[in-house]
C-alpha cells in the first residue's frame, strides 16, 4: 500500500508539472498573438488616423478657397435665397461654370462630393451629380442640417440617399457676417482603400452597413460607389475599387474566415475595435483588424475598416507552442495510463464494497450514504423526496418450488428490469433477501407513484422463463418536514406491509 501512494504521489506530481508546461505554453502563446493582433489594429486606426487627419487639412483648405477666395461663390449662393426656380437654373449653371475646373483637381485628390446647399437645407448644387437638385435634405442629411443651425463645421461619417462618406460640412458666411448656406467636401471610402493599399501597403475592406440606406440602392447603376455582399457580414455591404476583384475579396475571404464567423458577429455587434486571425494553411496566417466608422452622433458604427495581413509572428508562437504542448501531452498520456491502471484497482475495490455481488446493484451500506447525502440536500434547499421499498412477492415459493438458483435468478431478473427503467437521478439498492430500496430525488409523491407502478407492470410483463410471472409489492412514501431516516423507513415500511395486505402485486402510499 506504501508503494502504491507513493507511485500515486510520484505520478501526481509530474501531471502537475506537466499540466503547468501545457498551461504556461498556453498562455505564452495566448499572449504573443494578443500582442501581434493589438500592433495589427494599431497600425490600421493610425494609418486611419493619419488619413482623416489629412483629409480633414485638404477639406479645410477647400472650404477656405471656396469661401474666402471666391467671392462669385458668396454672391451666388446670396441670390440663390430668394431667387425662384428660373432663377435658381441660371445660377446654379453660373455655379457650376465657376467651380468645374476646381472640382476636376479635387477629385484628383479623393474628393467624391462638393456640394451646396441653401440655408433651408435645399440642395442647390451637387457638383458630382448636376442633374440632382433641389431636394430637402433636413431629415436626410444631419450633417447639413447641424451645419445650417448652428452655424459651425462638422466632420465624419454620415449617410445620404445612396452614396456614404467622409464628410467634412462647413457653413457658407460671406464678409459682411451673412449666413448663405452650407458647403460640404467629402470624400469616398475607395479613397480610403486606394490609400492604404498603395501607401500602407495594407490590403483594406472597407464595409458599410446595408441598412443605412435604401435595400436596393447598392444595386442601383448611378452609385458612385459601387457595392456587393461582403464576406465579412450579411448585414454589411464591400465596397468595390479597382484594387478588389470579387474572387479575391468575397469568395477567398469567406473561406478562409469562415470558423471565425461567430467571433466577427460579435466582435461587429460591440461596435468596438477588434482583430481576429485564422490559419490560411500549414505556412500562413492571416490577421483580420476590424476598425469602427460612427457616425457624427458617435453611438453606432455605421462602417468598418477592415485590414488584412499576414503575420509570421503568430504563425511562428502557434508552432512553437504546439510542439511544447504536443511534448507535454505524449508524457501525460503515458503517465494517465499508469495512473488509470492504479486507478483501476481502486475503482474495482470500491464498486465490489458498494455493490450487491448477486444483483450488481448498490447495497445498503452504499444506499445509506447516498440517502444521508440527498436528505440532507433536500432540508437545505426545501425540494422533493420520496422513498419506496418493494418486496417480491411470494419470493419463499421459488425457493422451493425451483431451487435456490432459480430464486437467485429472479432476483436478478427484477434487479436488471428496474436498474434499466428508472432515471440516472434515482438510486436504486438491494435492501437484503428478496427487498430493494428506490430513492427519487427531486420528485412529488404523485410522480413517484406513477414510476413505481409503471416499474410494477414492466416485472409482471416479464416473466421469467422458468419461474413465470413475478410480482412485487411497493411501499411509498414522501420526506415531510423534521422527517429523520429512521422515521422515513418506518413510514415506507408501514406503506409496505399495508400494500401485502391490500392484494400485493400494488403500490400503496402513507404520507
């Protein structure tokens, strides 16, 4: 026995150790891909960061040209207040004539919309869509709508009837203090992609949510900027450039982060930053950073930009720790198995004292523990127990009409019937001699009633092959407040013996 714990604490022990490798590797691991996928998505929002910063410089500086050193623009946009519609065609026309070759270099540099609108929120001119014009853009456009009251610039991401950008709104005031209107310089999110791509280097998505705008309109074959169904959420649309192909952008991408499905909804539904990585092949590893784009109210991320780049790190923290753990789980396998072997001979001795050798059921040393261990369970937590104790009947006849191995047979026979029908929550023991004990936790006293009567009819309706039909007689009761053990059994046996003298083959109950 000595040599036995001893081996048991040698064996212990280095599971331990071995169980803490596998830990620590684990965590290591763990730490160097957080560490990989935080530089991830810090270089896309400064790469980010970075280009708003300049957008903004570039937006600023055309506002100010506009305003200040085009003063026609002012004069314009002043007559255009109070002018009627015939009015407001020759103006606009004159607009459009004054700010055409501008527009040409804006776009040059990534600008999609310079527009104008009234101080009515009445669109006057769109210089990216001259045809379009007129329309009321207060419930449409918060941008203009907060530019035109409060007489202040804005800057972000917000929506429009078809086309998303990054819009940069100012008011129009003119030298003498009048308010004329507002002016907006947006640019696109193919900007954004052509720059990061070209210039960062970095492979970029860059996803709007479908449900800012109308169902249809990333369909539509006017749109600026077009869209498909991105691969990275349903509920989000990819906007195609030049520098993404369907194949590459949709139909690679879905494959290779399709295990990661589940991690980029939620990551999406938080509205916050995050990366994700998957292992392409045996050689690569991907790190996808998802960057939130709110809109101006700041509350709901009405965009994302999505960065993809390989990154040999992780690839090289996931084989490193693999074959650290591959190692620890070769010596644990060796070591559980002398372990499962001691174990064995334990659990062997354990069952052979807590089971009845004839019926293989538990015994009533083993049933006594597992009744004080429920009992006390049921008075803490005021729950259900009831208790019955069944007898077979005129059991003395197959002894003697059959032999005592017959009878032994019989006993076995109802042992095998009840152990397969009952719950796995129920105990079920050999009480001695031809008695048994059932135990239901958790159980009302009617339900315990109908599983003792459907367990009565199972062993009359299986009868044995040499000593026929068998029947049994049950004695049921329920724990009831202050109840003890002792005060328990008396109750069921009395149920017992009222159910021998009532007909047998019946469950009778004694609350």
């Amino acid at each position: 026995m000595q040599k036995i714990k001893l081996l048991a604490l040698l064996i212990f022990s280095f599971i331990v150790i071995n169980a803490g490798v596998y830990y620590f590797s684990q965590e290591n691991e763990n730490e160097r891909i957080e560490i990989a996928l935080a530089d991830n998505l810090s270089d896309l929002e400064t790469h980010y960061g970075v280009l708003i910063h300049n957008q903004k410089l570039t937006a600023d500086a055309v506002a100010i040209s506009t305003i200040k050193y085009m003063p026609n623009v002012t004069k314009i946009m002043k007559k255009a207040i109070y002018a009627s519609k015939q009015e407001k065609v020759i103006l606009r026309k004159k607009l459009q004539k004054l700010l055409t070759n501008k527009y040409d270099l804006l776009k040059m540099k990534g600008v999609l919309q310079y527009h104008f609108v009234l101080p009515n929120n009445e669109s006057f001119l769109r210089m990216h869509k001259i045809d379009k014009f007129g329309d009321d853009l207060t419930n449409i456009r918060a941008d203009f709508k907060y530019v035109n009251e409060m007489k202040v610039p804005i800057h972000g991401f917000t929506q429009g009837r078809t086309a998303h950008g990054f819009r940069n709104t100012y008011p129009i005031i003119n030298d003498e203090g009048e308010h004329l209107g507002a002016i907006e310089i947006s640019f696109s999110s193919d900007s954004f992609q052509e720059y990061l791509t070209k210039i960062s280097k970095i492979h970029t998505h860059f996803l709007v949510d479908k449900n800012i705008f109308d169902s249809n309109a990333w369909k539509r074959d006017d749109l600026i900027v077009k869209y498909t169904q991105s691969a990275e959420h349903k509920d989000f649309m990819l906007a195609i450039s030049k520098n993404h192909s369907f194949d590459k952008c949709v139909t690679q991408t879905k494959k290779n982060f399709a295990n990661k499905q589940n991690e980029i909804k939620k990551g999406v539904k938080s509205g916050k930053k995050f990366s994700v990585y998957t292992i392409v092949d045996k050689e690569h590893v991907i790190v996808a950073s998802y960057f939130p784009i709110k809109n101006l109210a700041d509350t709901k991320a009405l965009a994302w930009i999505v960065s993809y780049e390989e990154s040999p790190f992780i690839y090289k923290s996931i084989q490193s720790a693999y074959l650290t753990r591959v190692s620890a789980f070769i010596l644990f396998l060796i070591i559980a198995f002398l372990l499962y072997k001691l174990k064995e001979n334990e659990y062997k001795i354990q069952i052979q004292a807590d089971t009845d050798i004839l019926t293989g059921v538990y015994n009533r040393s083993k049933f006594d523990k597992i009744l004080s261990y429920e009992l006390s369970r049921n008075i803490r937590y005021k729950s259900q127990l009831c208790l019955a104790i069944l007898d077979i009947d005129f059991f003395k006849k197959f002894n003697d009409e059959f032999g005592h191995l017959i009878g032994d047979e019989v006993l076995i026979c109802l042992a095998k019937e009840i152990s397969t029908s009952i719950r796995e929550t129920d105990t079920f023991a050999r009480w001695g001699g031809e008695e048994f004990i059932l135990l239901f936790p958790e159980t009302s006293l009617s339900q315990a009633n109908i599983i003792c009567n459907k367990l009565r009819q199972n062993i009359q309706n299986n009868p044995h092959h040499s000593a026929g039909t068998i029947t049994a007689s049950f004695g049921l009761t329920a724990y009831k407040p202050h109840d003890t053990i002792d005060t328990l059994f008396k109750r069921c046996d009395e149920a017992l013996y009222l159910a021998k003298d009532n007909g047998r083959n019946n469950v009778y109950t004694k609350l």
